[in-house]
C-alpha cells in the first residue's frame, strides 16, 4: 500500500513536471498544474504568483465541484491578507494545518467559518521558490472526507511548489532575454541609422571638396564654409553619440566615475547657455541664477547633464521660441536646475519612461539621437549622491 501511494507520488510529480514544461506561458501551466493537482493532492487548489512590483496575482482556483470554485476564489479572499499565505511568503517554508482548528490564531471567526462552509477540514500552503527567493504559493485544501494532510503530502506540495517556481522563474528568464534582444536590435537598428547619417554627410562634403581640388581648382569660398560648417557639425555628433555609447558602457560596468571638485554652477550654466544659443537662431535662451552657486561636483559630467537638457529643449522646440533656465539653491543642502521650453510637451502617458535607456518620447518623429542623454544625465546625477528628480 504504501509503495503504491509513493509510485502515485512519483507519477504525480513526473506529470506535473511534463505540463510545468510544456509551455512558456507560466500562468497556463500553473492553471493545468492546479487542475492536475484537484483530485490527487487536494480537493481544492489556488495559485497565487507575486508579480514584479510585489503584487499579488491569482493565477488559479480549481475545485472538484467546479460550479463553486468562483465561490472559493472570492470567499478565500485576496492571499496577501491571509496569514497561512504570509507565512510562507515570510519563511520560504510550507505551512501545514491538519484540522482548521489550528487556524484559530491566525484566522477571524467568520474566515474559519466560511472555509467550513467550502467543506474545508484540513490545508497547507507551500512556496513556489525559485533562485532562492519566493514567488508565490499554492494552497492545498482538503475536505472532509479525505484524511487530515500529513508531513508526507506537505513535502509533496512543497516539491510541487519548487517546480512550479522553476518553471516560473525560466518563464520570465526567458521574457526577459526576448526583451533584451528586442531592445538589442532596436538599438542597433537606431545606432546604425544615427551614425550612418553624419557619416553620409560627412564624406558628401569631403567628395565635393575632393573634386572640386582634383580639377586643380579651390572651392568656392561659400562652398568652403558651407563645406567646413558641415564638417565640423557632423564630427561633434558622432563624437557625441559615440560618448553616449561609452557612457552606457561605463555604467553597465559599474566603472563611469565622478571627479569632484570646487566649482561655480552658474559659471558652468552660463557658459552652455551662451554656447547653445549660438547655435541656433530660432531660440531665446534666458538664464535666471543667483551671481555664484558653489558646489563640490565634477564639472566635465554636470556639463555634459546641463547640456544634454538644454539640447533637448531645443530639439523638441522646433518651432523656436523661448527657452528659460533657472538654477537656485532652495536650502543648503539643495540645489536645483529648472529647463523649461514651450514646444511639443512630454505626452503623460510616456513620463515614466523618459529617463530609460533608448528611449524616446518622440520617437516617431524622427527627431535623431540614441535615447540615451537623459538616462546617463540621470545616472550622473544620482553618482553624485544627488536624490531623483
């Protein structure tokens, strides 16, 4: 007797492994898990998976009598009030309950009275684990005409349980690395198309230079500076862009570092102020500062998050206008940069990823650029010790 209820153990395991691993979509074999495990290991099963932000999800709640699971679900209320559940949360261990009478301490009278009236007599919850932290749980409950659970079908669930979180954990593993391939080719998509473009440009005008010498003739001084002009304005992107590029580098490797050093704020703002509104004539930049703001930071990385916003303000303001900075020190312990433009505006629904890494909130706009000056300003920002914005 006992050889044979541990073959069915066995077989239990091997059939809910062969469904754990049929399917990516974790949520659907949890479901058929659930289903599998209604009748064999319990007369009644919930899943409930922690998502991301640590929220709790049902996934499943199966019953032998499947008209009254919805009843189940809704009586055996949202998991992460219920104590059994919070303790395996909390200890990464199963919890095993052979009589509701147990639940006393944990439970109000009218939630054990309601298990009552589901037929409940005894349950026990087991983690779903994996890679050493918890991810949910699933909730055995028998009724009262099987016999009172035991340590032998608690360490059942609970291998149950930690291949139900393997399988979880490869899921979202494997989201992931679809993510992050997805976000590689884009990438490399936008990298390729914004170096390809001054690179274009860059060997037009030296084409036309070339030709123009090679019939033993000087270019004409308005091609010359057109010329040069162009020259010098492609090389400075592409210096950019590939100093973004680094940057990323830098901090994926933990290395990009911050020197600091004595410096006056309002001297380093005025002097990118000036050196963007000489490059564009459509814009009035006005700086509001007090005459000196000191700070102990690295002047070259402040720089490069001052200009980087302002590029931006004029960027997204293709129609020109006014473009207003303002830098003061609320508190001692604070100081603060205000760019502020009048042109297209960050839609509300793209603010949460402005500061992520390529992207773009205009990105269908064609506005150029890798989407990566704002998260490395940010990153900058916060390697000072500087709080978020």
């Amino acid at each position: 007797m006992q050889a044979e209820a541990a073959e069915q153990r066995v077989a239990f395991l091997a059939e809910a492994s062969t469904r754990l691993a049929s399917s990516l979509d974790y949520e659907l074999t949890l479901r058929n898990v659930a289903e599998l495990a209604v009748p064999t290991l319990a007369d009644a099963c919930i899943v409930d998976v922690l998502t991301e932000e640590g929220d709790v999800h049902r996934v499943a709640a199966t019953r032998v009598d499947a008209v009254a699971e919805g009843e189940l679900a809704s009586r055996w209320s949202t998991s992460i009030e219920s104590e059994p559940f919070v303790m395996a949360l909390r200890t990464s261990e199963s919890v095993l309950y052979q009589d509701l009478s147990d639940l006393r301490e944990l439970l109000d009278s009218d939630r054990l009275e309601a298990l009552r009236s589901l037929g409940v007599h005894s349950m026990m919850v087991a983690p779903l684990a994996g890679r050493g932290r918890v991810l949910g749980a699933i909730t055995c409950f028998g009724f009262e005409h099987r016999t009172p659970y035991t340590p032998i079908e608690q360490a059942l669930a609970e291998e149950l349980g930690r291949r139900c979180g393997m399988a979880i954990d490869n899921a979202r593993l494997h989201a992931e690395a679809q993510r992050a391939t997805r976000l590689r080719d884009e990438f490399l998509s936008v990298a390729a198309h914004e170096l390809k473009t001054p690179m274009t440009t860059l060997r037009g005008y030296v084409q036309v230079l070339g030709r123009a010498t090679l019939r033993g003739q000087l270019p004409s001084p308005p091609l010359l500076q057109r010329s040069v002009h162009a020259i010098d304005t492609q090389s400075e992107k592409l210096v950019r862009l590939t100093e973004q590029l680094l940057d990323v580098s830098r901090l994926e490797a933990g290395k990009l570092r911050v020197s600091r050093s004595a410096v006056d704020l309002v001297k380093l703002v005025r002097g990118i102020v000036d050196s963007v509104q000489e490059s564009t004539d459509k814009h009035t930049i006005r700086l509001a500062a007090p005459e000196t703001c000191p700070a102990w930071a690295d002047p070259m990385r402040l720089d490069q998050v001052v200009a980087n916003l302002l590029d931006n303000a004029v960027k997204y303001s293709p129609n020109g206008g006014p473009i207003e900075v303002t830098l003061h020190q609320p508190d001692p312990t604070r100081i603060e940069l205000i760019v502020r433009d009048w042109g297209l505006g960050i839609p509300p629904d793209r603010r949460d990823n402005l500061f992520g890494r390529f992207y773009q909130a205009h990105g269908e706009g064609h506005f150029g650029g890798l989407g990566l000056g704002l998260y490395v300003s940010r990153q900058i920002v916060e390697l000072h010790g500087y709080p978020r914005a």
